[in-house]
C-alpha cells in the first residue's frame, strides 16, 4: 500500500532517509537536520514537495518524495524491515 505521510511516519524517513543518503547511490552524507526540515514542510505544505510511505503487511518499507517544482520523484525501499 502506498499512503501519505502522516506526522507518526517521521522517525522512519528519517531512519529511511538516512540508509539512503548513506549508500554507495550518493558521493555524501547528508545531515539529519535536512531530512527533519524536509519532513516538516511536508507536514506543513504539500504545494511544493509531498511524501509518500510505502507499507507492506503493516511496516512501512520506503517511501517515495515527489517535488513538484523540478519533477523529480525518489522512491526508496529499505533492505531491511
């Protein structure tokens, strides 16, 4: 299933957001700080970017950030449940 973000979502994107931004897809790390902002915009606003949690048998597994202003979509599934 594939959902909104609600406020309750925000330790797992930021826990989701992190295996990501750590990987070998990425040259470097980004701060914490910058998925917290993130995530709080898309709590407060979805004009310009909006988040999606994708959930399988009750656990969310990834999610999916869409920002309308560049057209981009990051789609993110994490490796371990």
């Amino acid at each position: 299933m594939i959902r909104k973000f609600v406020p309750e979502d925000r330790e797992d994107y930021i826990r989701f957001s992190t295996e990501f931004y750590n990987s070998s897809a990425v040259d470097k790390p980004v701060p914490r700080e910058h998925f917290e902002q993130g995530f709080d915009e898309m709590m407060r606003s979805d004009v310009y970017v909006q988040g999606y949690m994708l959930v399988c048998d009750g656990n969310n597994v990834g999610y999916c950030v869409t920002m309308k202003t560049y057209s981009v979509c990051l789609l993110y599934t994490s490796p371990s449940p």
